[in-house]
C-alpha cells in the first residue's frame, strides 16, 4: 500500500510512501469507514490545489502519512473508492462512492449526516475547511448511475461545476456590460466548459479563447469560441472593446499584457486557476501592469454555498448536473482518456504534468 505525496516548497517533487492497511483496519474507530481507492483523475485542477494549498487549506484535507516536518502534502483528487470497513450505521461494506480524495490507496472518513444518496465526512480536521469538498455521493443511491461515465466523471464533473458558477456569475451580472469575455489558457478543460456554457447564453458577449500555438487548432476546432489568438500575438485581440478576462492559469507575463493592452477597458479579471504557479513570484515588468483594483479570485465553493442558499441544495445540484451532464457528452468529441495503473506510474509523469507538459485533448485517470 501507498500514497502519493507532493514537496509543498517545490510542487514538482513527489514521492511515494508506504502506508499500512491492515493497521488501519484493526485500529478502526467505531463513526469511521475505510475506503480503498479504485481510480481517481489528475488534472491542472490539482495543481491549483497545491499552488493554493496554504492559502485556502488544501494541504489539511488529506494529512500526509510519515511526514514529522510537515514539508510534504497530498494533493486532493477526485474519484471513486470502495467501503472495504464500516464502523456506522447505514453504510455497508462493499458499497462504491464518489468524491475528494487523496493519492493514496485508502483513506479513513468519519460519514456523518449520512443519506441514502450521500453523507459529509464529519473529521474534526475538516470542519473549518469549505464545505463542498466534504460531501461524498453514494452511488448505490444515485438516479441513473452509469460505471461506464467514471472515468469521464473523474475528469470533467470538478472543472465543470467551476465553469457553471462562472457562466453562472457571469450572467448573473449581466456580463458586467462587456462586449468581450478574453479567455486565457482556453484550451484547459475549465475553460472549455465555461465557453461552451456561455454559448448557450443568448446573451453572452463574444468570446475570445487565449491559448499556445500548438494548441490553437484544437481550440479552434472546438467551436466554442467567436475568436482564438495566440500568446505570441496578442495584438490581434482588439483592445478598443470593454472586456472581461477570465484567466484559467495565472501566468503574470501574459496577464500583465493584457493589461496593458486593454488599458481602461479591462472592467474586470477573474482569475480561477494557478497552473502557472511558477510565475507568481515573478518580478518581470510586465506584472507591475496588472491592474489589482480589478481582478479578483474566482474561489467556486464559495459560489456553490451562495447559490444553495439562494435555491437550495436541490435546485443547485439539479442544475449544475444538467450543466455538466451536457458538457461530459460534448466532451466526446475532443477529449480521450488516459489510463495509468498504479501510483508508481503517477510519479513517473508527475513533474511533467505539474509544469504543464501535457496534451490538453487527453484526460489522465490512476488506477489502483
């Protein structure tokens, strides 16, 4: 048995610890249950998790297993696990879930407000940290559950809740009155989801996806987007339009471009990733051009929680699954699934994948 862990100093070193489950089995405290981890997806979304990990507590979700100086972390993930021990009522041995996760081949949860479709994990070291990441869908009692969509759940349904509370938001605020929404890195999955959201919007403002040379064929081909421009000429992005940026990976250099470029027309940038967490501690000129007083970071839990109060759990989880059931079946035509096996094989790419040497037309899913 093993888990997988991060340098939080360094989010590119990790390495593998071996961990202990039939010790876990027998020192099973009565109100927990031991998931084994079956699979779980990797995305950009996880390195957010650990650029951000200090600042919002990702880190705390999942302590690390022989870790007396606390210089390493788990990176949470999302994907599927089996009850393998039960300590609660209500659960049974056997039974498959859903939800937050981490690398690692079990994990112990301490089910509380336990429902025949979910309960929350109840740890004492989760009670202060956001509340979305606690619930744990039981796929016994869900409506029409499909194995065969795991892999793609894994992948898309975390991104896709994120770019439902953006179009959400957006057109919440009628689109702060822009007539352009700028999309950098619009080729991440977040940012295809969002952008296939608002082109549903008959509202929405055009919208112009930022992305690589080598991806901008693809981003091309998706359809979505009114516009696709390039890193290397963003002079072609007309800069006499009020504009809105959403920007998907937080690389300084190109933010402060924009910036610049747009002057007075910027109204507003909402950051949502940090997959270019490399740069955040850059001191090249061009990120003394960010204009601060307009960006704000899009944090989606905090967006979930407002929107269950506004309608209700029900309702949010109602339309949120309508939104991403419609993008998991768009996901068809441009995304293929990777499967590894093992967490060996997981360090093996990993420092490729947390610097972002990776095809954003594939999604990568660990099996265990």
């Amino acid at each position: 048995m093993s888990e997988f862990q991060t340098y939080k100093a360094d989010l590119t070193r990790g390495r593998l610890v071996d961990t202990d489950e039939p010790t876990a089995l027998t020192q099973l405290q009565q109100g927990n249950i031991l998931l084994r981890v079956e699979r779980f997806a990797f995305t950009a979304n996880n390195v957010t998790y650990g650029a951000a990990g200090d600042t919002i507590g990702y880190w705390k979700f999942f302590p690390a297993s022989e870790n007396p100086s606390c210089e390493w972390g788990c990176l949470p993930v999302w994907g599927f696990a089996e009850v393998v021990a039960a300590k609660v009522e209500g659960i049974e041995v056997g039974e498959r879930v859903y939800g937050y996760l981490p690398p690692a081949a079990f994990v112990v949860l301490s089910p509380v407000a336990v429902s025949a479709q979910r309960f929350i994990d109840g740890s004492r070291h989760r009670a202060e940290l956001p509340p979305v990441y606690n619930y744990y869908q039981r796929l016994s009692g869900e409506v029409g559950y499909d194995r065969a969509l795991d892999n793609t759940r894994a992948l898309l349904h975390p991104l896709h809740v994120t770019s439902f509370c953006l179009c959400d938001e957006l057109e919440d605020a009628n689109y702060y009155d822009v007539e352009q929404i700028i999309v950098l890195s619009a080729s991440s999955k977040t940012a295809i989801g969002m952008a296939q959201g608002l082109a549903e919007q008959a509202q929405s403002p055009s919208v112009v996806g930022v992305t690589s040379p080598d991806n901008r064929d693809f981003v091309a081909a998706l359809g979505c987007y009114d516009e696709v421009h390039c890193y290397d000429d963003l002079s072609q992005i007309d800069g006499h339009k009020s504009s809105i940026m959403v920007d998907m990976a937080g690389n300084r250099d190109v933010l402060g471009a924009v910036h610049a470029a747009l002057g007075d027309n910027m109204r507003r940038c909402i950051s949502v990733g940090m997959t270019h967490w490399q740069s955040l501690t850059d001191q090249n000129p061009l990120a003394a051009q960010i204009n601060r007083q307009r960006s704000h970071f899009f944090f989606a839990p905090a967006h979930v929680q407002k929107r269950i109060g506004d309608w209700g759990a029900e309702e949010f989880a109602l339309r949120s699954a309508q939104f991403v059931a419609t993008r998991m079946r768009q996901s068809v035509a441009w995304m293929t699934v990777e499967e590894i096996s093992g967490l060996p094989a997981l360090q093996d790419i990993y420092s490729d994948l947390v610097v972002g040497n990776s095809n954003p037309r594939n999604g990568l899913v660990v099996v265990l």
